[in-house]
C-alpha cells in the first residue's frame, strides 16, 4: 500500500511537469494526439486506482491507526493534486483563444467528467464509506469537492467555446457531445441533494448546449432520458422541500426566530436591495419582460414567503420600523412596498402581533421606532421621483376586465384603506394620532393620501365615527394661532369630511358651531356649503354672510390696523366661501351687501401695502375673487382701478400666490361687455396683464395663465385684445402648443427616469440633513414656548397713515373723475377735525 502511494505521487508529479512544461509548447491543433490521447487515459486509471485503494482501506479507518489514517489523507491529497493537474489543461485549452474543435480535444471532456463524477459520487457516498471517522478526513473531502466544483465549472466554460466540425458524415464530434451531455446527466443526479445551485447550473449548462447543437444531436441525443432525468430531479427537489416543511411544522418554525434576531436587519436589506434592482425601481436592471417574470418567479415570491415568517418577530419589526436609520434613494421606494406587504399580512395576524406593528416601540432596549402607519406615510413621501412620473405597479384583476396597471398613489392608498378595514378596534387610537400627524405634514401629497384614507374611514364606518372627527377638526381649525400649512390642510379635510355627515348631525354641527357668531367664522369658511340640505343651507348662508358683512364694516370703521386685518381675511374667506358653494339660496340683498363692503374695501389697498405685507396681499387676493364672482353687476369705474393697480403691481413682481388670484379675475372678465365708457382704461391694461402674465417661466403659473386667457379668449365679446397679448414669438408658440396639447419639451422615457433620479437625489439631500438635526434634537421634554411677536407699535402707526394716504389719494382720484356727492363734504370736515384732534396729542407729548 505504501508502494502504491508512492508511485501515484510520482506519477501526479511527472503530469504537473507535463502540463506546466510541455503543454504550452504544443500546438493547440495537435493537443490531441500528441498529449490529451497519450496522458489523459493514463491519468484517468491513475484516478480509478486511487479510488478504488481509498474505499477499500476507509472501512479500516479509526482514530487509533494512525497509518491507515496517514495513507488515506496522502491519497485524498495526491486526488486533489491530479484535479488540479487536469484544470491547469482545462486552463490553456481555453487560453488559446482560438476557435476550439471538439475533434482536437476529444479525449479532454470525457475523461475529466469521468473524474469528476467519481469524485462527486465519493462525496456523496463517504458517510457510508468511512463510518463514524469521516471527522478524520472531512477537511480533505471539502477540497476534493471543491477541486472538482471548481473544474467543471472551468470545463463547461471550455464548452462554450468549442465548435463541431460537421463537414463529414458519421462525426465523431456529434457523439463526443452526446457522451459529455449524457455524463453531465449522471452527474446532475449524484449533486441534487448535495448543492441545489450547482446543480440548476449544470442542468441549464445541459439545456443551453443542447439547444446550441440542436442540429447536429437531434438524431443522437436520448431526449427521452434528458426529460426523465429533470423530472426525476426536479420531484426530488419537490420531496425534499416537502420534507422540510414537515420538519418546521414539527419543530413549529417560531422556534428559529431567536437565532434569526442579530440577522433581521441583514434580510431585511437584502429584501430591499433585491427589489431596488427589479420594477418598478427607478434603479432596476433593464430587462425584458419575460426576464422579469422569472426573476418574481425565483426571488420574489420567496421573499415574500420570508417576510411572512418574520412577521412575528420583534427584531425584524424594529429593523424595518426603525426611526434613525436613513435609507438612500435607490432603496426609498422597496421601503416603502415592504411596508405596504407588512400591512397587506397583518389582519390574518393575532391581536398582539398587530399591536407589535401598529404602535410605537416601547421596549426599554429596543431603540426608538415608528408605528407602521406612520412608517407608509413617512416612507411614502419619500418616493417623490416614482410619484412623479408615475411608476406603475400590478394592478387587481376584476371580474370580466382585464389587469390595469396601477400607480404608486393608488397601490398604497388602497391597500392602506383595505387595511383600515380590518382595523383592530384597540388600535384606533394609533389610526387617529398616524392619520392627523400625516394630514398635517408639510408634504402636500403625503397630506392629500392621510385625507383619502380618512374619507374613506368616514364612508366605511359608522355616521357616529364622521360626525365626531368632524367636530375634532372643526375645534383643531379653531384653536390654531394664524395662517400656516396646518390649516390649510385641516380646512381641505373638513370640506371633504362635511359631506359625509348624515343630515341630522349636520344639524347638531350647526348647533355646536353656530353661523352667526363670529368665533366660528373661521370653520365656516371652510366648508362648502352645498354639503347642507337646502333648508339648512339656507340657514347658514344667510348666518355666515350677515355676520361676514357685519365684521367687514367693523373693520372699516375701526383704525384699520395690520393686526385686525387677519381676522378680516378669513371672514372675506368665509364670504368667498359663501359666493362660492350656495347657490340660489343666496339672495340679492345679501349678494348686493357683501359686493358693497368688497367694493369699499379696495379702496383702503395700494401697492406698496399689496408687495410688502403679507397679510395684505392675502385680503388683495381674496378680494379679486370676491370682486369677479360679482362681475356683471360690478361698478366699471372700480373694475378700471382693479385693472389698473394689476397692471402697476405686476411690473413690482409680487409673490406667485398673487399672481394666481389676478388669474381668477382676469378669466372673469372674459364674460363681460365692458362699456365704452371706460374701454381705453381696461383694454389696454388687461392685455398688458395677460402679456406679462403669459411670459413668466414659473411653470405652476404658466399653466394657470394658459388656461386663463384660453377660457378669456373663448368667452370675451372684446376680441380684438386677443392678438395684443401674443407680443413675442415665444408667447405665441406656448399659446399654440397648450391649445393643440403638445409638449414643450419632447423627452424620451430613459431620459425622463434619469432626470427624475437626480431630481430625486437633490431634494433628497436637505430632507435627510433636517430629518437628522430633528432627530438629533429630539427629547421627551416639551420645547419652551415662544414668545408672542407682537407688532411694534411704531410699525402701527406707520402702517396707519399709510393707509389714510391711500385713502385720500383714492378720493382725490374718483374726484378727477366724477362730481362729488353732497355728503363728501361734511365727512371730510369731520376728518380734518379728526387730523387737528391727533395733531394736538402729538404737539402735547413734545
């Protein structure tokens, strides 16, 4: 046996020589019958005699013989030398570079898949072989598989490479192929149990030459015994996963997860990244469709499995939920469909894995999380780029109608409504705190989804449950301090909530909430008024617009200070409101009142007011509205002093929201004859506003003015200004392609995706920077109050006589243009009075 050893080391020594200093000399053309056909058969029964002495003497190995224990480990190591030897020929073959004819290397193939599949069948086998002492040689058995993994790897490259000559009947390369796929089959059924992604490799390395040679094997190949050996795998395959499912029945799965705790956060980004790589990823691989089914086919579904496994576990939960961790872009949107599967699985969950989910953590050691609906909201106003363009996901399949694609906004809103559904009763308390805390973001889409969900809510659940989130945001609408986002927000929601409330607690609504007083004016104009039945319409109308004209006049009779001017701009809203939603059964008289208090108080605005207080051009911008609702009957000489401070505030270029509320008054005027007497006042004015107005390049405006002068141009009897405001070229191009619904811009879908990601990654940047100084700052204490800003008192009077010389420049002004009427007279002397009473004061307190 020790002789035996001997000369196979001495041989395997002479074959390395060979190889590594004979072989490189030989010609590839020749390979064949100067070496592979001398050295390669040669070497094959050096292995088989090796293997046969290795089974023979394992039944006497022990941990006491020590020499048979040396004997087999010398041999084990001599194998792992000659597949070494053999992938070094594997090796140059492919080096060459040239192209391969299986003729020139026939012998190479057949015999290292020989080797190969004695080895695998060794390995397989070698519990039996060696009994109880495989410990022994376990280390040298992993490096003879792994040799012989790593050849065939290296040989089935060779493969790809080799061509078959068929230029001559009865070929000999045709059954070469035949024998090295009909081998490769025998191995495919030695490795199934022994490594599952080896061997799918194999068999798609047997399919793909297959098809390759299809030509030349289609008569030789047993296609019979191909099909009969993959079924007979592929049922292996499905046995084995059945038995393990019967052992994690048995040993009841939950038992793994305490090992699987320090590795959650590990899975739970591979179940990111996975999907940041496949659609609808603004990141994905482009591949074809087809590709994409398998690729669901293999990763996803079993991912999906995974995460219902998890479910249960506090460490994935806090890993997935976590409130500190950043996630770059690419992985935003995997997020952000990760936690809509979460809440697609929970309601088939027991009552306290939901509640694992949809509260706050609250475990000492655990560190800080979200609950999971604030999680989607957050997560959700993160996919800014996939919102935009819109990335569409699978959609439903509906009886009788094919599946629709979906966006990402309607994917996540429906199952969010689905899952507030099922909604445990114990957890409505996390459903309110999630969805207010999301209608109030700063993130307007973000908003608009909280407020479709809690639309929703209303409709699915009880009129009780509609009526009292109406009254909660009704009195949060109350208490907040000033204009802010927050309102705007809370007024939308309360307007859409309205219109769910059954009859009778509208009813009750208008009894805790009284129209006619004015604390509750600011509710009041935020809801539309054709939510009311009729009589109950009728009722408010006539409160809101009585007490809105009654403030209105208060004002103008008080100092007119810029302090008061915020409660007068939300009852000019609350009037607005009223114009706006209550139909027939606002009557003439209260239409004529509250177009008088609108008219008087224009006269108090001036430019300079309008583009240095915010406040003012707030009450500037509820009054063009209020002013155009009332058009047809409005006085011509005031619409000439809209017109005419429009045109003069433009040229100061004001805010953008000012802009907009010029719109609403300039597309109202397209319904109006404007008499002659003050044409050469308005016409000119109003196409110079139109012109300027078309030629800012704020897109959000653009858009507006172009629907605006279109609905101007199709409505006004004052045709001949149309033409005016297309001054340039350029205004004239953008007028033409809005009206035949052409882009501006053509852009082609891989350009618009890129733009989107980078886009996405620059607002990205400032928003993850203010989510960590937030978080950074973060403490359970309370923020102290700030203090109040008060308005100096120095700004107060200023602000004052700013407002007195605007209202005697008005004067003076209707003055050039019309006689004075007789009481003119006696309240000018009453004001002069007035002026000589302050002018006293002052001189006093010098």
């Amino acid at each position: 046996m020790y002789q035996h050893s001997e000369s196979w080391i001495e041989h395997v020594e002479i074959l390395k020589i060979m190889i590594e200093m004979f072989l490189p000399h030989v010609n590839h053309l020749t390979l064949e019958q100067t070496f592979f056909s001398q050295v390669l058969p040669k070497t094959v029964k050096l292995f088989d005699d090796m293997m046969c002495e290795l089974t023979s003497q394992a039944r006497g190995l022990s941990s006491q013989n020590l020499e048979i224990q040396n004997t087999l480990r010398n041999i084990l190591q001599t194998m792992v030398q000659v597949l070494g030897a053999l992938t070094g020929c594997v090796q140059h073959v492919c080096a060459t570079q040239e192209s391969i004819i299986l003729e020139s290397i026939q012998s190479l193939p057949s015999s290292v898949l020989h080797v190969i599949k004695s080895t695998f069948v060794h390995c397989k086998n070698s519990e039996a072989v060696y009994s109880g002492c495989l410990h022994l040689v376990s280390d040298l058995l992993q490096a003879l598989f792994k040799e012989a993994y790593s050849l065939q790897k290296q040989l089935m490259e060779l493969l790809d490479m080799v061509c078959m000559d068929l230029s001559v009947d009865e070929n000999d390369d045709i059954l070469n192929m035949v024998i090295v796929i009909h081998t490769l089959l025998d191995i495919c059924s030695v490795i199934s149990s022994m490594d599952q992604a080896f061997h799918a490799n194999t068999w798609k390395f047997i399919i793909k030459q297959s098809l390759k040679h299809q030509s030349a094997l289609k008569s030789q190949l047993k296609h019979k015994d191909v099909i009969t050996s993959l079924c007979e795998d592929i049922l292996s395959s499905f046995h084995s996963c059945l038995q393990l499912a019967e052992q994690m029945t048995q040993s009841n799965v939950q038992e793994f997860l305490p090992f699987l705790s320090d590795s959650c956060g590990t899975l739970h980004q591979l179940y990111l990244q996975i999907h940041s790589k496949f659609p609808p990823s603004l990141y994905a691989a482009s591949i074809s469709k087809a590709q994409q089914e398998e690729i669901a086919g293999a990763f996803l579904v079993t991912l999906d499995t995974l995460v219902s496994q998890l479910l249960t576990a506090q460490p994935f939960a806090q890993a997935v939920l976590d409130n500190k961790s950043d996630l770059p872009c690419e992985l935003q949107l995997p997020q952000c469909l990760l936690l809509v599967v979460v809440m697609e699985k929970l309601p088939s969950q027991p009552e306290d894995v939901q509640a694992l989910w949809c509260t706050e953590g609250q475990v000492p050691e655990a560190a800080a999380r979200r609950s999971l609906l604030k999680a989607i909201f957050h997560s959700f106003e993160q996919c800014s780029g996939e919102l935009s363009l819109p990335v569409h996901l699978q959609g439903v399949q509906r009886k009788g109608k094919a599946e629709v694609p979906v966006t990402l906004y309607q994917h996540v809103c429906v199952h969010l409504c689905a899952f507030i559904a099922s909604f445990h009763p114990s957890l409505f308390p996390e459903l309110d705190a999630a969805l207010l805390n999301a209608v109030l973001s700063a993130n307007l889409i973000t908003s608009l989804l909280a407020m479709d969900a809690w639309c929703f809510l209303a409709r699915y659940g009880t009129a009780e449950l509609c009526a009292y989130h109406v009254t909660i945001v009704a009195h949060l609408i109350k208490s907040c301090p000033g204009e802010c986002h927050q309102l705007i927000n809370l007024s939308v929601l309360l307007k859409r909530l309205f219109f769910f409330m059954a009859p009778p607690h509208q009813v009750e609504f208008v009894q805790k909430f009284p129209p006619k007083e004015a604390e509750n004016v600011p509710v009041w104009q935020c809801i539309s008024f054709q939510a009311l039945s009729t009589d109950l319409r009728r009722q408010a109308v006539r409160e809101v617009a009585t007490v809105g004209v009654a403030e209105c006049k208060k004002w103008l009779g008080s100092n007119h200070t810029l302090g008061e001017l915020s409660s007068l701009n939300t009852v000019l809203s609350a009037l607005l409101a009223v114009c706006n939603s209550a139909g027939e059964t606002l009557d003439i008289g209260q239409q004529t009142a509250i177009m008088e208090v609108g008219s008087q108080l224009w006269a108090f605005l001036n430019i300079k007011q309008v583009i240095d207080q915010p406040c003012v051009q707030q009450t500037f911008s509820l009054l063009l509205p209020l002013l155009g609702f009332f058009i047809q009957t409005l006085d011509p000489q005031l619409i000439s002093q809209v017109v005419t401070l429009q045109t003069s505030l433009l040229k100061l270029e004001p805010p953008d929201h000012v802009h907009l509320a010029m719109l609403d008054f300039v597309s109202s005027l397209g319904k109006l004859f404007i008499p002659q007497a003050v044409q050469d006042k308005i016409l000119p004015s109003l196409s110079c506003i139109l012109g300027l107005l078309l030629a800012d390049r704020n897109w959000l405006l653009e858009q507006h003015t172009l629907e605006a002068f279109t609905q101007f141009a199709e409505g006004t009897n004052h045709e001949e200004i149309v033409p005016q405001c297309l001054s340039s070229e350029e205004t004239r191009n953008k007028v033409v392609s809005f009206l035949e619904k052409t882009r501006f811009v053509e852009e082609t879908e891989a350009a618009k995706v890129e733009r989107v990601k980078q886009e996405k990654d620059i607002f990205w940047e400032p928003f993850a920077n203010m989510t960590a100084e937030i978080a950074k700052g973060s403490s359970s204490e309370p923020c102290a109050k700030r203090a109040r800003q008060e308005v100096p008192l120095e700004e107060e009077h200023r602000e004052a006589l700013r407002v007195a010389a605007g209202a005697l420049q008005t004067t003076e002004s209707l003055l050039q243009k019309a006689p004075a009427p007789a009481w003119l007279l006696e309240e000018v002397e009453t004001l002069q009075e007035r002026i000589l009473k302050v002018k006293r004061m002052l001189q006093g307190e010098t």
